[in-house]
C-alpha cells in the first residue's frame, strides 16, 4: 500500500519516542488558515496532521500538539483491536450485553450491542466490560506492544483511559492512527481491518473517513478528542485533534473543527457535517 519512499516516511514517522521529544524529530509546518479556524471558534487546542508523502507534520499549536492528556473514548480504538486479537470477543458483531449503571449518559448504551454498534455511539460500559474480559495483565502487555502513549495503565482495567494514568499526545495518536491504517500494528491484520471498518464514518467518491471522538470527564469540563485518517486510494492521512472542552456546548466543536481543518489543508471536501455529541 503505497510507494516504497511512502512506506519509509511511514515507518519513521511511526516510531514510538519519548514526551518530551514528541514530534522533535519530524518537520512541523504552522498552517495559517487552521489556525484561524481555531481563532474565529474561541477555542484553546491543537491538530495536528502526517503527511506522509512530505514526512512532516502539520497543523496548529505544536507545543499541545506534543502533550499528553488521557485518550478517553479515542482508546475503543485500541481496546477494540487488543479484545480482537486476543479472542476477547469473537467478532466486531458478537452481542454484549450491558453491565453499567442503570441511568447510563446515553440511554442508547442500555441495549446489547457488538463492538461495531458501540464504536458508533462511543458505549463506555461495553468497552469497559471488553477490557475486563481482557484483563489488566494482558492489557498492559498489548498496550505496551502498541506503544500507546505513556504506556502506563494503573490498577483499574476498566478507568485507565478515562481517568488515567493512560496519557497521549496528538502526534502520537496521529502514529498509532498510520500504524492501524496501514496495517503495521503487532497485532493480526484481519484484526485491523475489523476496527478499521468498524471506525468508518464517512466515504465520497475515491476517499473514506476514518474517525473517533473522545471526551474526558464528560459531560463536565475536560479535553475533547477528534482523531482518525483520511484514506484516497493508497494515500492516508492521520489526524488528531483536542480542545478544552467547557462542557455540552463544546461538544460539537470536535468534528466540526477537525473537518473545517482537513478542508483547509485540501484533505477531506465538501462543508461540515451537524454535531457530534457522544463522548
């Protein structure tokens, strides 16, 4: 999948490095018109995106670019692909049924649903009833094998990406998101493709997007996610991006801004899609 000087610039760009030299290595470009999309908005953020055929990086605000926060709900990526590959669950469509509180955050939740259902409408108790199944011991191992982050998950399996100690970056998440679209990840490829299916959220002719919001202490103040890639033919294009969300309100902003920002930099056409709401 790609040019051979393509696949280079992908597997350097991949390479799991420290915090405090996340992105130092590769090449940053401030992109005016992103961030005047995050003027004209009112909002404190980043995003950030691979271009893999320059081998450089892209977007707006590189030092939050290089910050760690927690992944919330952007880690059913990863959970979902380490509950695959480890036989955790059989299928992106095998039934689960729901574990968690009686008044969930979206009475959606309530019902059983497979993995790929769940990633739609971002179910937390599924996916934490996924990463029991797992258990913290191998989940430790994988994300270890994934370099996700820092790498550190506690001693709650079911709280570690929504309170910590799990914490990455948007250039990092941007690595993990070219390793998972290409295909590069440890893990067994049909296992990736699954997720990479299951994580579609918008297709037009010659392209696919690829996408996961994510919302930390929701519904209350906290950082907001808006992560994935952009596939044209052999081409992709990861992006992360995060803001200080205030609460409700801010909500939208995610997608909104993410996809104003893939259409600045040529990525992604066509206007803005409504509003996202989901954690």
């Amino acid at each position: 999948m790609g040019t051979p000087r393509t696949l280079m610039a992908v597997a350097l760009l991949a390479l799991p490095i420290s915090a405090a030299a996340a992105g130092a290595a590769e090449p940053w470009r401030e992109e005016p018109a992103v961030a005047a999309l995050f003027r004209e908005a009112g909002v404190d953020g980043t995003f950030v995106l691979l271009d893999e055929r320059r081998s450089e990086l892209r977007g707006h605000n590189r030092s939050r670019a290089e910050q760690r926060f927690s992944p919330a709900s952007t880690f059913k990526i990863a959970n979902a692909l380490i509950g695959l590959s480890l036989g955790a669950v059989r299928s992106v469509d095998e039934l689960i049924p729901y574990t968690g509180d009686a008044n969930p955050f979206m009475r959606e939740w309530l019902q059983p649903m497979g993995l790929r259902g769940a990633m739609k409408v971002s179910n937390v108790p599924l996916y934490q009833e996924l990463a029991r199944r797992i258990g913290l011991q191998r989940m430790g191992k994988a994300i270890g094998r994934l370099h996700y982050g820092n790498e550190q998950i506690g001693t709650n399996v079911t709280t570690f990406w929504l309170r910590g100690p799990l914490a990455i970056s948007a250039i990092e998440q941007s690595r993990f998101l070219s390793a998972l679209a290409h295909r590069f990840l440890p893990f067994p490829r049909k296992a990736q493709e699954q997720v990479a299916e299951i994580t579609r959220v918008d297709a037009g002719p010659g392209w696919s997007l690829h996408a996961k919001t994510g919302w930390q202490n929701a519904p209350g103040p906290g950082v907001g996610w808006w992560v994935g890639w952009v596939q044209k033919g052999d081409q992709i294009t990861p992006f992360a991006l995060n803001i200080a969300m205030a609460g409700a309100a801010d909500a939208p902003k995610r997608e909104r801004l993410g996809r104003s920002s893939l259409q600045a930099l040529g990525i992604l056409p066509g206007p803005p899609r409504g509003p996202v709401l989901a954690p």
